[in-house]
C-alpha cells in the first residue's frame, strides 16, 4: 500500500528474481548475470517468443514504471528492447497474450487505471507529467521487437481502473475479443460504485466494443482477472470471474453456429511457450501456450480457434520452444486435437487417428 503512487523512488521495492533450476530440487538466483536486475515493484511476467526465433522472450509489467520487454540471446542472458512504455510510467498490472490482428506475431495488452482516478492524483511522485499513462495500452508487435501502441486506435484506450486481462475468441469469429477484471477492494469510489468489468469483442475492423451488459456477464464484485475455457466442451469458451473478498462468477457460453478446432498440446515441459497456427483456405490463426496470462492466474492449456463459417482447415503447425516443429494436414474442424503425446515425443510425423481426434 505504501508504494501505490512511489514512481520515482527507485530504491523503492525490490527485485524481481530469474531462478534456473538446477536439476537437484534446487534452484538458483541468476537475476544480475541473466540482465534482468531492476529494484521496481512487479506484478507479473511472461516468457513468449517475440521474434518468431524459437527462443522464449521475456514481458514484465512493473505497476507504477514500465513495461520491460527483454530479448533471450539463448544463453541465459537477456536484452532489454525498447518499446512505448520504455523510461516512461504507468500502472502495468495485468498481461494479455495474443495475436489480435492476426499476423502471425504476438500482441499484449495491458491493464492500467484508466479514467477512474483523476489525472493530478494518479501521477504521484513523477515531476515530468507527459511521461505518465493512464490509458489502457495495446502493444501492436511490428516484428523484429518493435512495438506500437495501438490502444486508441482500436478504441480500449479510455476504459477505467483495470486488472487482470485476456484474450480468447469467445465467439468462433476467428478475431481475439478481451475480458478485463474490474473493481478495486480498497479504492473509496468502487465502495460507492462499481464498474461493471469488461467483455470486449472485436469486431472486423479492429476495433473493440463493450458488450458485458448484452452477454450477461457484468460482474458488481471486486474482480481480479478472467478465466477461460470450454468447461462443458461444446467447443465455445466459457468464462468466470475471479473475485477478491466477493463471490466468484461463472457463466457457460450459449454458442452459435460458427466452427472452431481445440487443440491440446498438455503441459509438458516441451509445451511451455508452443506456437500453434491454424491454416484455412482464407486466414491464418496464431496462437502461443503461455503460463500466467491474466493476472496471478493462468488460462486454459486447451488452444482455441475459432472458425467462423469456415468448413476445412488446410494445416496445423506446431513450433516448439527446442526448435521441434510438428505439423498436421487436414484435421476434421469442431473436434479437439490432442498432441499431448506428440509434444512430449518430439513427434514431426504424428499421424491423425482417433486416438488423437475428439469429435464433440
């Protein structure tokens, strides 16, 4: 609590630490030698590979600093990159992953304070005002570890005091839609009234519109993240509400008559940082098995694609972090391929059979 509006205090907190395992149980701080040493309080961070080079990259979200994003030069050092939020101060709290654009390369978003707290008050300590932002921001990836903030361009910029925050195609469209956790236990104005947490859908030109109140997931209670996945496998994800100090909520999603293609890849240590692209006669969809999106929690291992009115997928490519690459042609759409045994294997000839094939 004493750190809430301490920007430029950078003796204040503490360090985040890299621990390697050792193989014997045991566990040893690398944090100074790997690049990584910075005295700034944390709120999470997330190891994904940026730049399409096998290698698992690293994004922090330090809450009253920056965004850190670091390149792994595969040999247990790291290289700070520059992005929008480099020597620059916000309230980073909650990471989303994933491609919204669809691209090929992977996006974040980050929760923020948003509107809620007058601008002077927010600030804190920080002399230099114009290095301040309060607005939700979306890091576009360019490629080669350049970034664009793209949050007003497709309109999520201007939303209130956030948390934890998702990505996932809750609606089989095939675009990346956000849930982002509301409400602060210990902020007097959420006493008097509550924001309602947002259910973000993407529409086809980019941009985001609210529509929790229409979907019927507008949560009064103090949130703090978003979970998803299709809890009843009916191939549409579904989503609860982690609250803190107020009952959680759970809400099954109704579908509709797009099609969609699960896979899962298990949580072997060979999973860890997957990228999976979906290949269909008109699109291609990208997504990344990361640990921790959200915040202080983690999503589904079951990778979700939505379809739309697609029939056909051409091909499924899946790259591991070790550089191993698997690939699948033709896999029947609305089932969920399982390659858990693949991964595990280093399999690049997994043959698809019903042992690996779920028809829902």
């Amino acid at each position: 609590m004493e750190g809430q509006t301490i920007f430029e205090d950078y003796t204040y907190g503490s360090t985040s630490e890299l621990l390697l395992n050792t193989g014997n149980e045991n566990f040893v701080s690398i944090t100074k030698q790997a690049g990584l040493d910075y005295v700034h309080n944390t709120f999470q961070g997330i190891f994904v590979d940026i730049d399409n080079d096998s290698w698992l990259d690293l994004v922090v979200a330090h809450d009253t600093g920056e965004v850190r994003t670091y390149k792994n030069n595969g040999d247990l050092t790291y290289t700070m990159k520059p992005n929008p939020l480099t020597k620059k101060f916000a309230y980073p709290m909650g990471i989303a992953v994933g491609d919204y654009n669809n691209d090929g390369l992977v996006d974040f978003m980050f929760s923020n304070t948003g509107s809620t707290l007058p601008r002077f008050l927010a600030k804190g300590d920080i002399k230099d005002a114009s290095l301040f932002n309060e607005k939700w921001i979306l890091f576009r990836n360019d490629g080669d570890f350049k970034f664009t903030d793209t949050a007003e361009e497709t309109k999520i910029a201007d939303y209130e005091f956030s948390w934890g925050c998702t990505f996932a195609d809750m609606n089989n469209d095939g675009l990346q839609d956000l849930m982002v956790a509301e409400n602060y236990v210990d902020l007097a104005p959420n006493k008097l009234f509550r924001l309602p947490g947002r259910f973000l859908v993407q529409k086809e030109d980019g941009t985001f519109a609210p529509t929790e109140e229409k979907s019927g997931v507008v949560n009064p209670y103090f949130g703090i993240t978003s979970l998803v996945s299709d809890f009843n496998q009916d191939g549409y994800l579904d989503m609860i509400w982690v609250n803190i100090d107020t009952p959680s909520l759970a809400y099954i999603n109704k579908g509709g008559s797009n099609n969609y293609l699960q896979i899962d890849l298990g949580e072997s240590v060979n999973a860890q940082g997957a990228k999976v692209t979906v290949t269909t006669p008109t699109k291609t969809l990208t997504e990344w098995l990361v640990t921790g999106e959200g915040l202080a929690s983690d999503q589904t291992a079951l990778l979700q694609f939505g379809l739309g009115t697609e029939t056909t997928v051409s091909s499924i490519k899946v790259w591991l972090a070790n550089d191993t690459e698997i690939s699948i042609n033709n896999p029947k759409i609305n089932s969920i391929i399982n390659l858990k045994s693949a991964v595990e294997k280093d399999d690049t000839t997994l043959e698809i059979s019903k042992e690996n094939t779920q028809q829902n």
